[in-house]
C-alpha cells in the first residue's frame, strides 16, 4: 500500500468507433481505460485524485505539494504532448512517477529514437524523415533511395495516431502520395521506412539508470498471425476493436541486444519504465520505437507481463509507483 496521495493527470475520451489518418487525437486513454486504471491505483493508494485536463491540475497544484503524480495524459500528436505534465512536476518540484520530459522528447520523436539506439548499437530499419514537401523532385528521389515496400508514419505521437493497416506501400507512388496526405493532415515530419518482416516482439522493462528490475520480453499475435510478412499494427486494432489481438510470452531477443537496451534504458536520467517494440529478422532484432508512454491497462503487452509474473493490475501499478519513488531517494 503507496500511503501517500496519488493524483492521475490522464485523458478523458470517448471509446473510438471509427478513424481516419487524418485524425490527430487516437492517442490517450478512453473513458473505460480510465476508470480500469483509477481502480487499480485507489486499491493500491491511500487516497486518490483524478484531473482530465492540464488546467485543472494547474490551478490546484500547490494542494499537491506532499502528493505523488501520475502522468498519463497525451492528446493530440505534437512533439511535446508526452513531456508537458512531466516538465509541469519538474518545474513545481513534485515526485512524479514515469520519464521526465527529456526522455518523453527524445522517445516521442520516432527519428530521433532510432539516432538515440544506434549509439547503443541497436538497429533499425533504413530509413528517411522528410520534412519539407515544397520540391517534389526532392521528395521522389529520397523515397526513391529506400527499398519497398515502405512504412508511413508521422513523426511524432503513439498509439497508432496516423498509422493505419494500409500504410504499409508496395510501390512508390502511393508512398509518395501517401507522404503528402500525412503532412498535409498533421503538419509535421513524416517518417518514411522499409517494412521489416518477422515476429513482433515488445519487451516490458522496468528500473530506474542505476538498474532494471523487470525485464520481460511479450510476443504480438494478430488475427491468429505470428510472423508478419506485409502487416503492422495500426488504429483499426489498436484503437477500434481489438479482439483479433493476443499476446504470448517469448524468447526471440539475443541477451546480448537484451544488454543494449537495458544500457539505453539506464542511460536515461529518469525513465522508470518503458516498452520497447521491435521485429525479430532473420535472427536479430530490429527496433521500431521507444515508449516510456505506454498504455498501462489490463489488456496491453505491458500487463501481460506482469500478470504472467502473478501480479494483478493494482499490484503492477505499486510496482510502478514504489521504483518511481526510488528516485528520490538519491
């Protein structure tokens, strides 16, 4: 039992019935996630506060001076929409429980992650950002320099936010088109890369930058599928129905790229938990991204993890809070 306050910042929005790539706000716990998640850290608290707006929590923030913070709030896909509540507690001196804002910049910004892991020797698919779309001369050759078929994401944001099951390209004229529609929709760099085939792996890690603590490697199952020749994970089961999805405990990931990650991970000033995604190729494992920002509820890879360990939703979430409060104990 935590016994101090816990105050969750998190999001307030509806269950998501349809999208398009257009949409910039699919990211961020829904109104049932929500109250799963508020149960679980009631159970585990001595007292319990919840704020689905910024403004709110602003406006009574020296009321939390003797509380412990929980940030889960995302909205819309900007390059500093994980780090504002985080930088909120830095700048108020309040413990909070998670990555600070440098680490929610540098995993929120799909480019930068994949320059970030290469300094650890981590790979990653070839790839290019684009972030100007006024020469499409330019723009046609550096698409061009990939081999197909190519992923289109924006740079910035999670949860499948642009990302649909069809922005996987097979030649590069929708690549091209495709590019142009998500810069025009989210204004931002649009990440292009070569498809990666495998399995797909997440591995579940907690800690703080003197050690990790949890480390469990999770394997993504969809529509019965474990080895993925042409699909990626986008908002149609991530966001609007994910029965067809299902995990399984894995060995995939060499202990020897365990080593890598877990030295990235420790890099971090404070960071406290993460998932990391990849594809396992041809026997070595290529990263997809970082998320220090992952969904925390009872029907994702990271409490898979747990549950397989024996540990409830409530029992992860002390987990979580007590590493986090370690922190301030140097």
């Amino acid at each position: 039992m935590i016994n101090q306050k816990l105050v969750l910042v998190t999001d307030k929005n509806e269950k998501i019935e349809n999208a398009s790539i257009s949409n910039r706000n699919l990211e961020g716990n829904n109104s049932i996630s929500t109250n799963i998640i508020s149960r679980a850290i009631k159970n585990c608290s001595k007292d319990f506060e919840i704020y689905t707006d910024v403004e709110s929590f602003i406006n009574r923030i020296n009321q939390h001076k003797n509380d412990i913070i929980f940030p889960m709030k995302y909205g819309r896909n900007t390059p500093d929409s994980k780090s504002i509540v985080p930088g909120i507690c830095e700048g108020a001196n309040l413990k909070y429980i998670g990555a600070d804002d440098y680490a929610h910049m540098i995993c929120n910004d799909k480019f930068t992650t994949k320059l970030f892991a290469k300094e650890f020797g981590i790979k990653s698919a070839p790839c290019i950002l684009l972030r100007f779309f006024d020469d499409k001369n330019f723009i046609t050759q550096q698409i061009k320099s990939l081999n197909l078929p190519l992923v289109i994401k924006p740079n910035f944001g999670g949860g499948s936010t642009g990302i649909s099951e069809n922005n996987v390209c097979f030649d590069y004229k929708s690549a091209i088109a495709l590019s142009y529609n998500l810069f025009k929709y989210h204004q931002m760099p649009i990440l292009v890369e070569e498809y990666i085939t495998g399995q797909e792996v997440e591995l579940i890690l907690v800690g703080n930058n003197k050690k990790v603590t949890f480390s469990e490697e999770v394997q993504l199952i969809m529509g019965k599928k474990e080895y993925y020749e042409n699909e990626i994970w986008g908002y149609e089961t991530k966001k609007i129905d994910d029965s067809t999805i299902d995990f399984k405990m894995s060995h995939f990931i060499a202990q020897s790229d365990i080593n890598k990650i877990h030295s990235l991970f420790k890099a971090f000033n404070k960071i406290e938990f993460m998932r990391v995604d990849g594809r396992f190729h041809n026997g070595e494992f290529y990263l997809i991204e970082l998320s220090p920002d992952c969904y925390l509820g009872d029907d994702c890879a990271f409490y898979y993890a747990f549950k397989n360990k024996g540990f409830s939703l409530s029992e992860m979430f002390e987990y979580l809070i007590q590493n986090g409060l370690n922190h301030y104990q140097y």
